[in-house]
C-alpha cells in the first residue's frame, strides 16, 4: 500500500529542515534534495519501527 506524506522543507541556517508533519519526523541536509532523501529514510525507519498501524487517519 502507498502512503503519501507531507514534507515542509524550510532553510534553517545552515541547513535545509525536512519534516513530516503526518509523523512528526524530522531530518536535514545540506541541500533541498539531501533534506528530502534523509527525510525519506527517516521516514521509512519510522514506518519499520512502528508500523502501519500508528498511522494518523487523514493519510492516504
């Protein structure tokens, strides 16, 4: 099953701050792109961890 997430990537000197706001998961880098990769496998780690069944509803 694909899930979508939503990803706010803001410029937090000097570092680009990924966040999940679904999942509360944060990551960074040092580019935009770096920020979305680490912010994917971050999020991938999550889902490992704690599963599909702690998902919040409004995902889909």
């Amino acid at each position: 099953m694909l899930k979508k997430f939503t990803a706010i990537i803001t410029k937090e000197e000097p570092w680009y701050v990924a966040r999940c706001v679904e999942l509360g998961v944060v990551s960074q880098g040092k580019t935009i792109a770096e920020a979305r990769a680490n912010l994917k496998e971050a999020v991938e780690l999550w889902l490992e961890s704690f599963g599909t069944d702690e998902l919040p509803e409004s995902t889909g």
